[in-house]
C-alpha cells in the first residue's frame, strides 16, 4: 500500500471521491434504518447522503470513464445537477 503522500493527484481525487461515496452510503443507511420509529431524523440523514453524494458528481463520473473502478452508487436526483441539465 502507497503512503498518502506517494499517491499522484488523480489518486489523490478518486480516494476523496470514494469517501462521498462512503460517506454518502452511510448517511442513506441511517435514513432507511430511522425511517419507521423516526421519519423527521430519517428526512435529515437522506438529505445529508444526497448532498453528499451530489457533491462528487460530475466529478465521479469523470474519473470512472478514465478507467476507475468503484462500487455502484445508490441512484438519487442531485437538484443541481439536474437543474444545470436543463428541460
């Protein structure tokens, strides 16, 4: 395993881009876990994993067409994304 400072800039960017990932993962797996006994908490750590996985955006999806291999994101609507796609 390479020390942190070994690492080149665009290994440096996809792991900063697999922890949103992560981070995002989790936040979502506390709003399904809360959702029944507390929905209102649920609401605000799915809001918290969408803006965490909204944040790598286009960026995740740049360095997996240059050949990064990562786990599969759960699908979810980045409102910024999509209002910058247009109608």
């Amino acid at each position: 395993m390479k020390k942190f400072s070994d690492l080149t800039e665009r290994e440096v960017l996809a792991v900063a881009i697999a922890s949103e990932e992560e981070d995002g993962r989790i936040y979502m797996s506390f709003a399904e876990n809360l959702a029944e006994r507390y929905p209102q908490s649920a609401r605000i750590f799915e809001q918290v994993g969408i803006g965490e996985i909204c944040q790598i955006g286009e960026r995740a999806i740049d360095i997996r067409g240059a050949g990064h291999v990562g786990r599969r994101t759960q699908s979810v609507t980045c409102p910024r994304l999509a209002s910058a796609a247009g109608p």
